[in-house]
C-alpha cells in the first residue's frame, strides 16, 4: 500500500505543477519530514490529503470519463460484452467488471483451484475460452441474442 501511496503522490505533484522542492516542502508541512522514505502510510495519507487540499483530485486508476480502461485483449472484452448483455437482459444481477470477477470465482474457483482476482489479469488462454464458453451457454439459456 505504500508503494501505491507513494505513487500516487507523485502523479499528485505532477498534476499540480509542483517541482520536487516545493513537494518536499509540502510534505515537510503535513507530516514534519520531507522525504517519502521515512514516512509511515499513514503520514503518506497526510500527503495526499493536503494534495487533495490544493486540489488535487485522483481518479482511481480510470479513465478520465469515469470506465474502466479497455481489457487489454481482444478475447477478454469479449467475456465483458457477453457479461454486459447478460446484465441488461436481466439474467445477472453484479453488473460490469466485479460482477464478472464473482461469477468466475464462483464458478471456476474450485476447478481451477484458484481463481483469477481480476479478469483483466488472466492469461491462460485456455481458462479465458472455458469463461467465454459458459458465458455463451448463459446467453443462450436465457435467450440473449449473441449477434445484436
């Protein structure tokens, strides 16, 4: 979480145009040290805070419209499309990115011995047709038309 925290202090200071002494100097108001090493996480919460005192505004990882950045391929926004129609359709209740990541755990967790946290991060090719197949099967059963 550190990690996270300290990089995220970083980008904190690029967006506010702060140069690395003014930033340390910021720092050294928050929590009465000045470098990022020596801090604790919760003196690294301080410095964000104050950050987000000055006007900074994190965004959490997203893209600036507030989605989810793009799957990184082509076969796991696939399980994302199929995922999505499942959910307008009614026939799943978790929509988007956290409802996909329940059902595969749910239902691959004990066959695969450990799920994917994220299926963003799966790259067994194999697991990923395994989803995309039960998926299918999910649509068809509910009478979700895979080709609108």
């Amino acid at each position: 979480m550190t990690l996270a925290l300290k990089k995220l202090i970083h980008v904190g200071a690029r967006e506010l145009g702060l140069d690395a002494d003014t930033r340390h100097d910021l720092q050294l108001v928050a929590t009465g040290k000045a470098s990022l090493a020596d801090m604790t996480e919760a003196e690294l919460e301080k410095v964000v805070a104050a950050m987000k005192a000055r006007g900074f505004k994190p965004s959490g990882g997203r893209a600036t419209n507030g989605r989810r950045a793009a799957a990184p391929r082509a076969d796991l926004r696939f399980c994302h499309l199929l995922w999505g129609k499942l959910h307008r359709a009614g026939a799943v209740d978790a929509k988007g990115a956290a409802g996909l990541n329940g059902f595969i755990r749910k239902r691959f967790g004990d066959a695969w011995g450990a799920a994917p946290l994220d299926i963003d991060q799966m790259r067994d090719w194999k697991q990923i047709a395994t989803v995309i197949e039960a998926l299918k099967a999910m649509c068809k059963r509910v009478g979700v038309d895979l080709d609108a």
